[in-house]
C-alpha cells in the first residue's frame, strides 16, 4: 500500500494514513483503508485497532483538486470506496480507535466517526465542511453523527460547515477523550493492547450488540443483546472471568 500503513504490535494493528501533506481522501486511498481493514480483521494476531494519521494532521478531507470537475459517475466510485471501508470498520468484531491531532474534516472526520471511540488531542479540530463546497458528506457523516450525538447536531454541524475545537467535539459526545497533543497516539494503543488481550469473544458480542441497537433499535435489538449473551456461556472466557471472580484474582484469557 502507498498511502495507508499497517503495523502490527502486541495485539494492535495500528492503521497509519500518510499521504503527504494533508491526507486527503481519493479512490487510491479509499481502496487501501478497504485492505487494511481486511487484513486487520483477518488476522489472529490482531485484537484491535488504531487510527492514526500524522502528529500534526490526522485527514483534511478529500481530494478537492482531482474532483472538483467530477460528475456523478466519476465521484462514485470514490465515495463508494470510502464508505465501504468506513463500513469494513464500523462491522468488523474487533474494537477500534481513532488517534486524532490536527485536523479531522470531511472524508477525515468520517473515518474517526466509523471507529469504536475517537481520542481527539486537545488542540484537534473536527468538522463536516462540505457543504460549503456545494455538496454534503457521502461516506456516512451525516448518519454516524446523528446516531453519536443526536439529529440536532448533526443538523448544526452538516448545514453550517463549521469547524468544531476538540473540547467542544467532546461536549457534542463526537469524542469520548480529549488528551495532551504529544500523547494522544501513545495513550490510544495502550487502551486498544487492553482490548486485545481481553475478552475478543465477550467485546465482538458486545459490539454487535451495540451496533443492534442503532440498525435495529426495540424488539430486535433486544433480541440480539439476549441471543449474544446466551451464545457467551459455556466458552473459555466465560468460564474463565466468573472463576477468576469467585477466586478474587485477575482473569487470564490467554490472549
């Protein structure tokens, strides 16, 4: 891959997006996020993932220059590209992270959005700016941010394009942590190793049933939450966390 990196360590894949200077998003790109995905969801070694772009820029956005002349058949495949890459991370049974300094706009802001948690660097700035290039997010923006933190802001952030600093992204619930900008990666793969060498099975169920309770909210998504934690008994991990509690010592999961 050219512009997307994957290196994997004690259980984390960290997923490094390094097209110079500003990460924009193209179909190259979009393709190489799909391949990384795989790889990362395929392979035993990995437990979970980090995000990361550079320290000072995580993905300014799409690639304004290649496509401001595209119409709708050249710009689909791009977007296609992208979303089905965010859709590769959003679905797989693996627990996600994105490391975010600097910006995080359009195309970049998406891919934050499709990962588990994002950990912004206090000096971070996260927006959906399309719109005022004329058009609106395609690969899942306006979706992931109303499920995250309601069509009210949503609504604000998609209309009016505005750029949004980390501590306010935090208060919005579009970010679970806001930490020092030198550490943000550092602090991301120590939570993303914990993952990995916990419990898979137990936090692949309880990410499906999380994303149950967007896709299918009420009776389904219920129905799921009961059908994953049924399906938990019996298996090592099980056995293993409720011996480790009744013996008052830490669990091992062999991981």
């Amino acid at each position: 891959m050219e512009f997307v990196s994957l290196e994997v360590s004690e259980g984390v894949a960290v997923v490094r997006l390094g097209r110079p200077p500003a990460n924009a998003i193209d179909l190259q790109m979009g393709l190489e996020l799909q391949e990384a995905f795989r790889e990362a969801r395929d392979r035993d070694d990995v437990g979970a993932i980090v995000l990361t772009g550079g320290r000072k820029l995580f993905a300014a956005g799409a690639d304004i220059k290649e496509m401001a002349t595209f119409g709708p058949q050249e710009i689909a495949p791009v977007v296609s590209a992208l979303g089905d890459a965010l859709d590769l991370l959003d679905s797989m049974p693996k627990i996600s992270i994105a490391a975010v300094n600097g910006y995080a706009l359009g195309g970049g802001f998406e891919l934050a959005l499709a990962a588990d948690l994002r950990y912004l660097a206090a000096d971070a700035t996260i927006g959906q700016p399309e719109v005022n290039l004329g058009v609106i997010p395609g690969a899942g923006g306006t979706q992931r941010i109303a499920d995250l933190a309601g069509v009210g802001v949503a609504r604000d952030l998609v209309y009016s394009g505005r750029m949004v600093p980390a501590e306010e992204a935090h208060r919005l619930r579009l970010a679970e942590r806001v930490l020092d900008p030198d550490g943000v990666l550092d602090v991301a793969v120590a939570d993303a190793r914990r993952f990995a060498t916990g419990p898979r099975k137990a936090l692949a169920a309880a990410k499906a049933a999380i994303r149950a309770a967007v896709l299918t909210p009420g009776p389904d998504g219920l129905a799921t939450e009961k059908a994953l934690f049924i399906a938990l008994f019996g298996g090592a991990e099980q056995r293993e966390g409720m011996a480790a509690f009744l013996e008052k010592r830490s669990p091992d999961f062999g991981l």
